[in-house]
C-alpha cells in the first residue's frame, strides 16, 4: 500500500494530546494502523511533547507551541523500530473500526441516499458526525467547502478532487478554507471513513435544498 496523503501535523499534535472528539479520533487511530509515516510522527510526538503538554491547553494547539515541539522532533530522532505495528482487523477494516463495524463492510445496513450514493452513520460522542461513505464509480459529490475540520480516510477505491488523487489508506484532512467535489475514479464502489466538524457548506442552490434530506 502506497499512501500519498498524510495527516497535519496539528492534527496528530491535537490526538496525542487527546484533544480530538470522538469521531475524529477514531479516523486518526484508523490511519495510524495503515500509514508507518503518520505512526511514526505520532510516536515521536508522544515521546518529546508530553511534558509540554502539561501546559497546553486541550481546546486549542498554540502556533509557538507547536512549532517548540516540532523544533524538538527535529532534534530528537526515535528509532523507526519504536513505531506502533500495523493492526488490521481484516484487509480493509483497520482494528480501531472494527470495534464499530464488525469484520464486514458489505453486512452493514448502508441507507440509500441517492442512486450510487450510501451512508452508514457510525455513534459519537461530541459536536459533529461520523459515518461511512460508499459512493459507485463516475459518481461525484456535490461541491462543497467546510464549517470546519473534515477528515476522510479511504478504506477502499479511489477518488479525485481539486486537492488531488486519494486511494486506500490516504487521508483527506480538510479545513473550511478548501472547497472541492470528489469524484470516484476507481473502477469499484469507493468507501470512505470521514468526521465531519460541522454540516458541510454547499456552493450550489441543489445541494443547499437537499441538504436536510441527506444529514450532512
């Protein structure tokens, strides 16, 4: 597997210090069993940050102390060897979600939203929503941008979109300054992990109508 789209680094600071909500949580925890870069970030974060974040607080990651830890990491080199091991509860459903999900994803009840278009909502606790996206292939999401952070982790397929080319095991981690339409460019189903922060913001009159139909 070959992942070209990793986490930021605010983010993986925000998890180590266990300041993400549920739902985001979990896509995070789902990448780090499929991507040995992002892990391995992690672990160094959790290796030199601790004592910073003490006095950090949980609700928001400082510009100054991000960059006094990352100004650490680049000192502080931990062997690659420290890294967590992969841990995949099958060939696509990573472990963290498998505690959601069972051990199929074609025995989850998808609810139709529209023709090529399904959804599995996923519970979480906290502002926001999580839930698992299956979308056919040539078919394309409306255009959109974000009220706030969106992270969508491929489980299985491909798509494309104005941020570029995401398969299995890439991760999406968005913020309200992007607006994008995806469009599954795999010849399968394309299957997607994804938190969302808030609603997302539709640029077009159809997508603000439908909106409330479709939940998100």
């Amino acid at each position: 597997m070959t992942i070209n789209h990793h986490l930021d680094e605010a983010t993986l600071f925000s998890y180590v210090a266990g300041a993400l909500a549920q739902g985001p949580a979990l896509v995070v925890a789902s990448h780090l069993t499929m991507c040995d870069r992002c892990r391995r970030r992690c672990r160094e974060l959790e290796a030199v940050g601790g004592a910073l974040l003490e006095n950090t607080a949980l609700a928001a990651v400082s510009d100054s102390t991000l960059a006094s830890v990352l100004d650490r990491l680049d000192q502080d080199v931990i062997p690659e060897a420290a890294a967590r091991p992969v841990s995949v509860a099958n060939g696509e459903i990573p472990a963290p979600l498998a505690s959601y999900v069972g051990d199929s994803l074609e025995d989850l009840s998808w609810k139709k939203l529209v023709p090529g278009v399904w959804v599995h909502d996923l519970p979480s606790q906290g502002k926001g929503m999580t839930r698992l996206l299956r979308v056919a292939p040539g078919k394309a999401a409306l255009p959109h941008s974000h009220r706030g952070s969106e992270l969508t982790l491929l489980l299985r397929g491909s798509y494309s979109d104005e941020v570029g080319r995401f398969s299995t095991g890439d991760i999406a981690d968005l913020d309200d300054q992007i607006t994008h339409q995806p469009l599954v460019d795999s010849d399968h189903d394309c299957i997607c992990l994804i938190a969302t922060e808030y609603p997302l913001r539709y640029t077009t009159l159809f997508g603000k109508i439908t909106q409330p139909l479709f939940g998100f």
